[in-house]
C-alpha cells in the first residue's frame, strides 16, 4: 500500500466506503476538481485500486471570529491561513484495520504541500 496524488491511471471501478456521496466524489467529480485546481486529491493505493482517499485545499479563516484570547495576537486585517480536509474515505474492506488514522495522518503531513 502507497500514497499518491490521484491520477486516472488507478482503478476506481470496487471502491465502496458505504457513502454514495463520497464514492460518488472520487469517481465522477475528483478528476474534474484537480484539474480545475480547487482541491488536491490524494489516494492510498492497494494492487493499483483505490482504496482510501482524502482532499485537501487551501483555506482561510476570519481572526474576527476567534475567540479573543487567540484573536488579539493576530493582525485583524490579515486572514488566518490553513488547510481545509474536504473529504475523507475509506473502503468498507479496509475499514476496522486503523487504515483511516493513516489517511488522517498523511492528510496532515500534506498541509503545506500543495501543488
């Protein structure tokens, strides 16, 4: 098993994580949002077949709405820059085998990696 940016090269066709919505993402829509740059699709691969997947995309979050204790070390008129997990999925036959935690880890390491 590896982790790799999503390519159309990868078998899509048994993905299942029990959410049409997120099955539904991965193989009609993720292609279409890499491309158009609103996100970075990132895949775990098991024998060339997708089996987990996460997006990431940059974001930024308004100081105003922090609370104060943390807003008043920040500039007011600057946005607070940082990393948005959109989705994140695994394949019901991986599920139970801490294969999530490991799609949350990488997430978090690709903070700051966008490209």
């Amino acid at each position: 098993m590896f982790f790799t940016k999503f390519s159309a090269s990868y078998d899509l066709s048994s993905f299942d994580c029990g959410n049409m919505e997120l099955n539904t993402f991965l193989k009609e829509y993720a292609m279409s949002f890499v491309k158009r740059k609103l996100c970075q699709v990132h895949v775990l691969i098991d024998n060339n077949a997708v089996i987990g997947f996460y997006t990431i995309s940059p974001f930024t979050l308004d100081i105003r709405n922090f609370p104060q204790k943390i807003a008043r070390k920040y500039p007011k008129s600057m946005p607070f820059p940082c990393w948005l997990l959109g989705k994140l999925a695994l394949d019901k036959k991986y599920q139970g085998q801490k294969l999530g935690e490991k799609l949350l880890m990488a997430a978090c390491d690709q903070g700051g990696t966008f490209a």
